[in-house]
C-alpha cells in the first residue's frame, strides 16, 4: 500500500462540534479553511488513489457533509513514482493531471507487488540471461 495525498473541498464550514466528529472517525485529515473555503487535506493508506479518495469521501458522508471537489496535485503524484521533473520534460500541470486522469485505471494493477520487477526491469532482465 501507498500513501496519497488529496484535499477535499466542503459544501460547508463545519463549526467545533462537527470538527470533533470529524476527527472521532479518522485521523489521517487536517481540517481547515483556506480563503473562506471549507476543506480536509488528507494523508491515506490505500492500495489505489481511487479506494483513498473513495474511502475518505464515505468517511466525509458518515460525518454528515458532502464534497464538491477533490484536489490533486499532479506533480505530487507523478513524482511519487519516481521523482520525474514533468516541466523539464514540457510537461505542464495541466498535461500532468490529464496522463494521471487516463492512467488512473491502470494504477492498482501496477501499484501490486508483482510489477516492482519493473522498477529495475534492466537489472531483472541481466539475471535472467545470466541464469
């Protein structure tokens, strides 16, 4: 499993008590509001973006708010997977969230342990031919 990092933006500001609530039911968000926008910006364990942003959004519900937007940042993401500079290689932000976007479906299957051959595939390939 990896940790992602996402906000996710509220309907409305939650008071103290709601805060409370909040934080009885996880505790891998930070509750606060940036320029008058109520939002959590979390830090979760999953297998997939997908399943922590999917996890975080029923937790959100349980403590009776809704979201009206998940934020992403793409260079956070796309450098996780090892630390490529995106504008070095005319990537913008934009393009950055857009390959993230397509690629999503393709991140569980490639974030399970089978597929590490690949983080060294050169390496993995010299030992076969050397067997």
């Amino acid at each position: 499993m990896r940790i992602y990092e996402f906000t996710l933006v509220l309907t409305t500001d939650p008071n103290e008590e709601e805060v409370d609530r909040f934080y009885s039911i996880f505790d891998d968000g930070t509750i606060a509001t940036v320029e008058g926008v109520p939002q959590i910006h979390f830090h979760r364990e999953a297998f997939s973006l997908e399943s922590a942003i999917t996890s975080a959004l029923l937790d959100i519900r349980k403590a009776g708010f809704e979201v009206v937007r998940v934020h992403i940042n793409p260079a956070v993401m796309l450098g996780a997977i090892g630390n490529i500079d995106l504008r070095e290689r005319g990537i913008d932000e934009a393009q950055a969230a857009e390959m993230r976007a397509r690629l999503a479906s393709f991140a569980e299957d490639w974030e399970s342990p089978e597929m590490n051959v690949y983080d060294n595939y050169d390496e993995e390939k010299a030992k076969l031919q050397t067997r």
